[in-house]
DNA sequence: GCAGCTGCCTAATACCTTTAGGCAAGCCGC
DNA sequence: GCGGCTTGCCTAAAGGTATTAGGCAGCTGC
C-alpha cells in the first residue's frame, strides 16, 4: 500500500477547493479524507482538528487576495487604484466563494496579527495616500473601503441583488464612484 | 408526565435566544432539545428540520428589525432618518448577533418573498425619497446602504474595528456622514 | 368518562469528530 | 542491499448531531 502523501498544505489547498466547490461550512475532515481516498483519522496527523483545518484555509485565502490585491495595485493611484482593489476583491469572491467565506472566520487575535490581513489594512491606507485624508479620518475611510467591499460582495454572493434590476454590473462601478467621490470630498467633523 | 408545551413558535423564539447566546451556527436541534428538556426526537413534531429551524429564526430576525426600524423612521427623513435607520440596524446587531447572522443566511426566493425582507428594502427606497435620486441611482443607492450596514456591522460583530484606535463607536457617525454627504451629492453617471 | 388525536418517547440508522494504539513503508546508516 | 527507526496511515472505539419510524399516554371534545 503506497502511502497518499498528505501534508497540511495539500490538505489545506483541497479543502479550499472542497470550499469553494460545496461552500465553506460544508468542508468537513471526512470529505477531505474522502477526496484523497484515505481514512479519516489519518488527517490528524497533519491537522490538530476541524477548526485547524478552517483556520488554514482562511489564512490561505487572505495571503491569495492578498496576493492579487498586491498585483492589480502596483503602479496605481487614486481612484484607479481605488477601483482596481475593489475588482480583485469582488472578483475574488465570485471566483472562490468559498474561500471568501473562509476569510471572514474570526481569528484568534495572534493568529489575525500574523496573518496577511495586516496587508490587507496596509494597501487600503495605501490607498487613501491618494486622498487627502488625516487621522482619524483615514482610519474612519479605511474601516468605510472595508465595510463597503465585504458588504457588497457578500450581499451579492448571497443573492441578495438578484432580485431586483438593475444587474449588479452596473451598481458596482457606481459605488466606486461614489465612494471616489466620497472620499475626495471627505466631510468635515 | 406533564408535557412540555412545544410550539413551533416558542422553540423558534429559544432558538433565536440560543442563537444570540452561543452563535448562531451553534444552533442545534439537540441543544435545544436540551433547553425543554426534552428528547431530540420531539422537536420533528414541531419542525421539518434543522434547516427549518434556522429558517424560522431568520424570519423571526427579519421582522423584529423591520418593527424596530419602522417605529425608528417614523416622523422623520433625511439625514436624521437614515441615521436612525442606521442605528437601530447596527444596536440590533450587537444586542441579538445570533440572530442578526441569521438574518443573512439565504432564503429560497419564495420565502424571501414572504419575508420581512420586502419591508427593509421598502424602507431604504423610503430613506432615500429624501435625497433626490432617480432610477436606477435609487437603487444603486439601496444596495450602497446596504452594502455599508451590512459590512461595518459584520466587521465590528466579527471584532475585525477591535484591534485599532479609535474606537469604533466614533467611526459609525462619520460614516453616517460620508453616507449622507454622498446620496446628498450622487455622482452624475 | 371515554375515544381519539397528537405530543412526546424509545429505538435505530447514519454521519462527523476525535483519541488511542498498531503495523508497515520508506529513509538512514552501514 | 539490509536492518532499524521514524512516522504515515490504519483499525477500533466513544461521543455528538440529524433524522425517521413506531408506540404509549395525556389532553380535549363529546
């Protein structure tokens, strides 16, 4: 019998398939075992349990957005590169749903620290330098980018705009400018 | 043996209670059981499922805020609607947070239909008669505010606002600001 | 006060999680 | 090449949840 060759990055990177495949609630270490044709109890020795296994997958999504957001930023600014963050972001999540899901998992705080969120915030104050935003106001806009983005992308992949016309292809480009717009005339306090 | 009184009804209202105590994907059938103290077995009387049950919260949710949001815009517009809107959505949040993540699991679009989901959409067309938006920026308007509610309020919920100044209860206004500073001034298309 | 309905129970099946302990596959030195 | 050791994957087992089937008894209506 030829052993399967499992390691908690193989395990890792099908359960993110396995994700975005049957939704991220869905993964479970019996299916996973199941994908790789081998017992169950065979996965605890890559993985400490059920809850690793989602932690990992969450910290593999953010390091890929993170990733991709890296990418479609360099060499943007201002609205351009406000506009090109928030398509990875949504293209992300239509793409791998269940990973997206994956990433909104609460994390322990060391865990969160060490992860690649701590990219995500530094990008979305990097692009705020295109605005013309002070602090706190520039926390107050980053936590603005954060809510906006996930709200809308996980209103969309729940269905939510389904509907009602018109096609949320349109809606998107006109939140960007909106918040564009917000932001280059950020109100006082 | 006396029995235990089970309704749809009740068990649907401690799961809601259950939810806001534990998480809402906590939820069990047999930990509610365990709340009657009563066998697993009998709640199937009662309801279909698991699935049902968590439909039922959701629905219960879904009313709930749309009273509290309904009782919170009466005699007023503008900007001091939407910011009561605002701030019932995001108190409900943080009071029941079981049951406000019920509220986003997805519904088949039959029981959306029947749902007091129509009310809050209604309700956020309502704010925004105060603000002058035709169609189809009135809409892109109703996904904006949704898009905003629903992702800060997940955000902070899932403590992502926790581990940076300022506070997160200085944000929210000036969200409320940026929201109202943007409708006030869409953006042409 | 009894007949019938139906609410709650027992029993049983199936699946997921997790731990303990065993056997052998494959790498390591010789 | 070969013997030993590590360790990867296995069997076994216990406990929790979901769900269905079928039984008995408590309540309600007459």
């Amino acid at each position: 019998m030829p052993r399967a060759g499992l390691t908690a990055e193989r395990l890792t990177l099908a359960g993110a398939e396995l994700a975005d495949e049957v939704g991220f609630d869905q993964v479970t270490v019996s299916a996973l075992a199941r994908r790789f044709d081998v017992k169950v109890a065979s996965l605890y020795s890559h993985l400490k349990n059920s809850q690793d296994l989602r932690t990992r997958i969450a910290l593999l999504a953010l390091e890929e957005l993170a990733d991709r957001a890296a990418d479609a930023l360099a060499g943007r600014a201002g609205k351009d590169a406000l506009a090109a963050f928030a398509g990875v972001y949504r293209d992300y999540a239509r793409e791998h749903p269940g990973r997206y899901a994956a990433m909104r998992m609460p994390l322990d705080p060391g865990t969160a620290a060490a992860s690649a969120g701590v990219r995500h915030a530094r990008m979305s104050r990097a692009i705020l330098r295109g605005y013309d935003l002070a602090e706190p106001d520039q926390t107050h806009a980053v936590r603005l980018l954060g809510s906006v983005f996930h709200g809308y992308v996980s209103l969309e992949l729940a269905g939510s705009f389904d509907h009602s016309a018109p096609d949320p292809r349109e809606t998107w480009p006109r939140i960007i400018d909106a918040l564009d717009a917000t932001l280059r005339n950020w109100p006082a306090s």
